[in-house]
C-alpha cells in the first residue's frame, strides 16, 4: 500500500476570494503566508466577474485568490480577509478537500502552526 494515501478530509481549506488587481492580491497573499495563516497562496489573473451590486449589474476584471489552510485556521482567516480587503462585501469562501496527498497535508499544517 502506498504511503501517499488521502487523509482525513477535514483538516485542510482551501479559502478563495477576489481582489481587484494584481498589486492588492500580492499583498494580501503575502499578509497571510506572513501572518502564518496560510501555507500557500496562489494568485490567478483575468477572471471576469458580472454581478449585482447595489441595484446596478456591474462587470469588473479581478484576481483571485487561492489560500491553502488548516480548518482550524478559519475564523483567524476569513476575520483578517475581511478586515484587510478594499472591498466593502468581500467574497470569502472556503472548501474543505475531499482527498489531498498526505505529505501536503502536513506540510500545510506545520506552516499554518508555526511560530516563525
């Protein structure tokens, strides 16, 4: 059997939100790789998103936003996305994966509970 099998679904997130350029998104990233509340972020380019706000359809361009975390981390996590982001309402979703590889798993636990 091998040694790389799933582990428990739950520990790890995967938090996603959308920031409106490239500049805010390293930022932020690097806030919270920094802060130890993410192992590692990754930052996509071009997404274009159409929405309802405040009565109007907007259309915008974004970047997004990709956090690998501990399910532990949660509430540090969306609290200091929320706190630190330029939008009034941002969008802070988080997933739990269903399998991931066992030594990312860890990985991604030791960074998020480190003191460093």
């Amino acid at each position: 059997m091998s040694e790389n099998l799933p582990v428990n679904p739950s520990k790890l997130l995967v938090v996603l939100t959308s920031l409106p350029n490239m500049e805010a998104a390293k930022g932020l990233a690097r806030s919270l790789v920094e802060e130890n509340l993410a192992a590692c972020v990754q930052i996509t380019e071009g997404a274009h998103s159409i929405y309802r706000w405040e009565g109007k359809v907007c259309e915008e361009c974004e970047v997004l936003l990709c956090a690998k975390t501990a399910k532990a981390k949660w509430l540090e996590i969306s609290t200091f996305i929320k706190n630190t982001h330029p939008y009034d309402l941002p969008e802070i979703l988080a997933f739990s994966p269903e399998q991931y590889e066992e030594q990312y798993g860890k990985w991604v636990e030791s960074e998020v509970n480190s003191k460093s």
